[in-house]
C-alpha cells in the first residue's frame, strides 16, 4: 500500500534561480551555446559575448542599471585574457568588486 505523495521541502530548481542573471563570456561558439542552453533551461536571465572587455562593458551597465549580475562564466576559449585577468580587472572596480 503506498502512502501519500510527499510534498516537496524545496521550490524547483527553475523558481528558485528565475530571478538571477548570468554573464557568458567564452570565445568558442559551441561551448557558449551549450552554456547558454543549460542556463536557459535553469530560467537564469542570461548576457552573452565571446569579448572579455564587452563583457566588463555589461557588468558596469548592469550595476547603471541597478540589475547586478549574479553569475559569471568565463570560458577559457578564444581569448587573449586569461580568466584570472579578467577578474582582477572586474574586482579593480569598486562598483563592480562588491
């Protein structure tokens, strides 16, 4: 005899991540795509760029903008800055180091 359905402890990973934001940045068209899928698919608002410095260029806009990004992915793919750069750039940045 089986018991009643259990009510889950936990919203769904999708309602507990559709109010964060997500920054790609990887150079390789494929490995950006498939970032891009799985993040969608998790409801995260997603900003995409194969450029390092577009990507800086939408976290200081992101913060004009008072919508801060959550999440940063930095694909080692294509670019002529390592990721270790690109966050001390960022982190350089009071604005966008907190």
């Amino acid at each position: 005899m089986a018991g009643p359905t259990p009510i889950p402890l936990t919203p769904p990973p999708r309602q507990l991540l559709s109010s964060k934001r997500a920054l790609v940045v990887d150079g390789d068209n494929g490995e950006r795509r498939r970032l891009v899928e799985i993040l969608e698919g998790w409801g995260i608002a997603l900003e995409v760029t194969a450029n390092p410095l577009h990507g800086l260029a939408l976290l200081w806009e992101a913060t004009q903008t008072g919508r801060p990004i959550d999440l940063i992915l930095f694909g080692p793919h294509g670019h002529t800055i390592p990721a270790e750069q690109f966050a001390t750039l960022a982190r350089c940045e009071p604005r966008l180091a907190t």
